[in-house]
C-alpha cells in the first residue's frame, strides 16, 4: 500500500479514487492492480505517463485534479507533469 499511496499519490477523496503520480528519479516504471467497487484497474506509472486498464463497469477518477473516465478493456493514458 505504501508504494499506491505514495508514489501513485492514490487516495479516496468523497469517495473516488485519486491518484497524484510521482515516480521516483532512479525507476523506469512501476506497476500495480488493485480493486475498486468490484472493478479491476492495473495502473502502469512511467516517467511521462502514466496508463490505466479497467475490467469491470466504466469508472471516474481524478488524475493530478483533472477528471479521467476508465472504459473497460481500453487503455487511458495520462500525461504525467
């Protein structure tokens, strides 16, 4: 959980997910799933993005304050500041 909550910046807020993105100097990428409201969500965080796969029903989240909706079985990238 620490590596979600502090490098993906991932927290509920009103009960959505958001994430603020930070990966650290020396790593090329850092991967992970984690289940929300019964929906399955890998998220890939790179040096200039970072991708999110859902499997489940269309969801929301917030991305660095900007609102992003997860379509299943189709990758969304973020650009990461």
């Amino acid at each position: 959980m620490s590596l979600m909550n502090g490098f993906a910046g991932m927290r509920l807020v009103d009960g959505k997910l958001s994430f603020r993105p930070q990966l650290p100097a020396r790593w090329r990428k850092l991967t992970f799933r984690i289940t929300f409201a019964g929906r399955f969500i890998t998220v890939q965080m790179q040096r200039d993005a970072t991708t999110f796969e859902l499997a489940g029903r269309q969801l929301t989240v917030t991305v660095d304050d900007s609102k992003v909706t997860l379509k299943p079985g189709k990758a969304t990238a973020c650009s990461t500041a």
